[in-house]
C-alpha cells in the first residue's frame, strides 16, 4: 500500500468501532490530519516516507483500541435542558388553554373551535412534530434549500384558489377540522431563507447581494398573502442572520457595503409603503394606539381594553373588574386563546404567573444563544440562530400588543398561545433547534465560500461605489 492507502485503511478500522455514523467523517478528517502531522514531523527528523509511515501509525496505536475509545466520546448530545425547557412551556401551554376552555364552557359558550377533544388531538399532533423533527437531520434543509419555499409557494396559491376568507383579506387552507393561517404561516419564512442564504455562500459577494434580492422577494410574498407582523419577523431574523454573516465573513471579505446598500434600499422601500395606500392608515393608528381615548370605540377600543385589564390585574389572582361587561364580552373570547394570552393570563391568574412564564421563555432564548454561537459549523449556527430570531420576534411582537400596542397582529406566544398552525410549526422549529445541538458538532460544511474581490460594490474613500461593467 502506498501512504494514503494505509493512512485510509487505518482511518476506515478507526470508524467501524464508531456506532454514530455521522461522527465518521470528522473523526476520518481528524486522524488522517494527525497522520500526516506525524508522518511529516519524522521526515524532517531524516526517516524516509516509508518509514515515517509505519512511525505514525505505531505512535496512533491499534485502530481497534482508537476507535472504541472515539466512540465513547462520540455520541449525539441529547440536549435533556433545552428539551426540558420546551416540555414545561408546551405543558405550561396547554394547562392554559385547558383551564381557559373549561372557563368558557363554564360561562355558556358554545362553538368547535372551544372543544376540548379538538384542543387535545392538536397538542398531541404538536407533540409528534417536536419528535419528529428532533430525529430528522438538520443538514438536510441545507441540502435541499428550494424544497421549502416552493412548499410555501404551493401553499399560498392553493390558498388563493381554494382557500376559505377570513377577515376579507385572508385566506385559510381547510384541511378537514384543521386550517392553515396565513398570518401563522410566515413564521416558516425566515428558516425557508436561510438554507437559501447558505446554499450562495458560494457565490460570494453576488451570492450575497442575491440573498438580499431574495429576501425581497420574500417580504412582498408575505406582503400579499400575509400579514404585517409577518414581514416585521421575517426582516428581524432574515437581518440577524445577513449582520452575523457579513460579521463572520461567512461569504468572503467586505460584505458590509453590500450590506449597508441593501439596508438603505430596504428603508426606502419602507417608508415610501408607510406613505402610499393601503400602508397610510397605520400612521394614523399609531396616534391612537398611544391616545386610546381619542378614539375609544374605533381604533383605540382594544388598546383601551387591553390597558385597562393590565391596570386593574393584581399580583396574584383574578383582577378587579373595571367593565360593566364581562371581559368574555368586550373581547371575542378565542382572542384570548391566540392574540391575547398574556394579557389574559395577567388578568386572571396574576402578574407572577405572567412573569414567570416571561422568565421561563427568557431562559430558554439564553440559553439557545449560548449553544447556537458554539457551533462548530456555519450551517448549524445559521439554523439555530434564524430560528432564535424567530422565537425572538415573536415574544417580542406579542409583548408589545399585548401590553396595549397593537400595532401590527400578533403571530404568536411560542409553545404558550393557540392556533393550530402557529403551535404545530414553533414545535416543529423547536425540534429541528434541538437537532441542531444534538448533531451539529459532527456536521462538517461542504459549501465553501468564494473569497476572491468583487468589484460590483464598493467602498472607496467614505463612498460607495456600484459598478456595471
């Protein structure tokens, strides 16, 4: 055998003894390296090739020894905390929504949307996604990286064609006693563009104004057949995700000019929407979103609502009734379930039983930052940071609305508030996040960025220079 053969044969005897298959391939890489290290130390000591040969593989040891030792090291990491974490919100999540319907059925409300079986077949159904998509190789959405936003493209044009209308504008995908929101929906958005935004790191500098073309492309889909608080998620992650990635110079050097360019034409194009119709009207709410009483039974009535349970909650237990209504009257009592849960949990049970669910979802973002920023691969950083982007949008829409904002529509509570597709996809994206941190320590990137210049942008003496040619 000549050298790579039986450093290849000795690498091969390493990896049989591994159980985990994904392990093989880093584990290849790295005794092959040290091999050659080795091999190459005893030439320059005057051993020939031959002989600095059979020096390295007798310093390694016996193959067989190797591996069994490799393979009580290499082993998924099951990320018992993280799942703990998602289990007590999911469970946290569905004791309310029970505890509420029990209330409303209790008070005499009637509808399918409050039936308990329903509620519980949609729990379970969540459950098996987080499984599923806990066991399902991350790697594969940066494989396949157009499968998805084709998905979401035959989504919504199924939706146009046969979709049922909601609040006329919006469409619903009915699928026996389940739907499909089209507000829940964009919350796929962001993950559908980060395989995308990996896939043209190849490209390089192009790759990376592209991504920004496609990221366009991406808000006037939601523009259309989504909402607003839709495209303010899909900006925070998809932004989050092209920062870090002119930062770690994940697409070759000086990207930020690209960067810069993209982010001056994307305020642009926002401000030029905020002054043409049908955007002209949310200049005007804003008004009275911060002065409800100006207009109490138009666009302030809600913000008034929500306002005055947060000021009439206690500590702990029920708040102080402020309404000669019951507050299942003012406020359309599925509203509670979905766009308004934490204002509803804060008036019912207590301003310690809100906080601590707040906390409960501030320790689990912490967390996940920590462990997305340790990965050793670009691509399992870009996936678990775009889906902590989005959890992080998210809360942060869902706070702001349901403290007595409600500037844009709120998408959803991650894990906490109801909605079946909301709930059935943030439990599906918090599968994939833990599948992240199980494998990715293994994942070796196969897609190298481009790291030659690119004269089509620059930066040049404090100016920005685009070139044609």
């Amino acid at each position: 055998m000549n050298s790579s053969e039986q450093f290849k044969h000795y690498t091969e005897k390493v990896c049989e003894q591994i159980r985990w298959k994904k392990a093989h391939g880093v584990v290849a890489q790295e005794i092959e390296n040290h091999l050659i290290d080795q091999k190459n130390a005893y030439m320059d000591m005057g051993d020939s090739e031959s002989t600095a040969e059979e020096k390295a593989l007798l310093q390694m040891g016996d193959p067989v020894a190797v591996g069994a030792a490799l393979d009580g090291t290499h082993k998924p990491a099951p990320q018992w905390g993280m799942m703990g974490l998602v289990m007590v919100l999911f469970a946290v999540g569905a004791c309310i929504q029970f505890l509420f319907l029990t209330d409303i059925l209790d008070v005499g409300y009637r509808n399918s949307a409050y039936s308990i079986p329903l509620t519980a077949a949609l729990f379970l159904l969540c459950f098996t996604a987080f499984i599923v998509a806990y066991f399902i190789d991350f790697s594969f959405f940066g494989k396949h990286p157009y499968l998805l936003p084709i998905l979401l493209i035959v989504v919504d044009i199924l939706a146009q064609l046969i979709g049922a209308e909601s609040n006329g504008s919006y469409r619903w995908l009915i699928l026996g006693p389940f739907s499909i929101s089209p507000i829940s929906i964009s919350i796929i958005f962001p993950f559908a563009f980060c395989g995308i935004l990996y896939r043209l790191r190849s490209k390089g500098k192009h790759g990376y104004l592209l991504s920004g073309v496609i990221a366009a492309a991406f808000c006037l889909v939601l523009l259309t057949f989504h909402s607003s608080g839709g495209i303010l998620l899909f900006l925070f992650s998809a932004g989050i995700l092209m920062i870090t990635a002119a930062k770690k110079g994940w697409f070759g050097e000086n990207t930020k000019p690209i960067l810069l360019f993209l982010f001056v034409i994307g305020i642009i194009v926002m401000v030029v929407l905020l002054y043409t119709s049908p955007f002209r009207y949310r200049l005007a709410r804003l008004v009275y979103i911060i002065h409800p009483e100006t207009d109490p039974y138009g666009y302030g009535y809600m913000p008034s609502v929500l306002q005055g349970m947060l000021e009439n909650s206690v500590f702990l237990g029920k708040g102080t009734p402020f309404l000669e209504w019951d507050v299942y009257k003012v406020i359309l009592p599925t509203m509670y379930r979905t766009d308004y849960l934490l204002t509803f949990i804060t008036y019912q049970y207590g301003w310690a039983v809100s906080i601590a669910i707040m906390l409960l979802l501030t320790v689990f973002l912490i967390f996940g930052f920590r462990k997305c920023f340790r990965q050793r691969s670009v691509l399992g950083q870009m996936v678990s940071l775009c889906i902590l982007c989005t959890y992080t949008a998210e809360v942060l829409i869902y706070v702001l609305v349901n403290l007595g904002y409600p500037i844009v529509a709120p998408i959803a509570l991650p894990f906490l508030s109801y909605g079946t597709t909301a709930l059935l996809l943030n439990m599906a994206l918090a599968g994939i996040l833990l599948s992240t941190f199980r494998t990715g320590e293994v994942y070796q990137d196969k897609i190298k960025p481009v790291l030659h210049e690119s004269k089509f942008i620059q930066w040049d003496d404090g100016k920005l220079i685009i070139s044609f040619k």
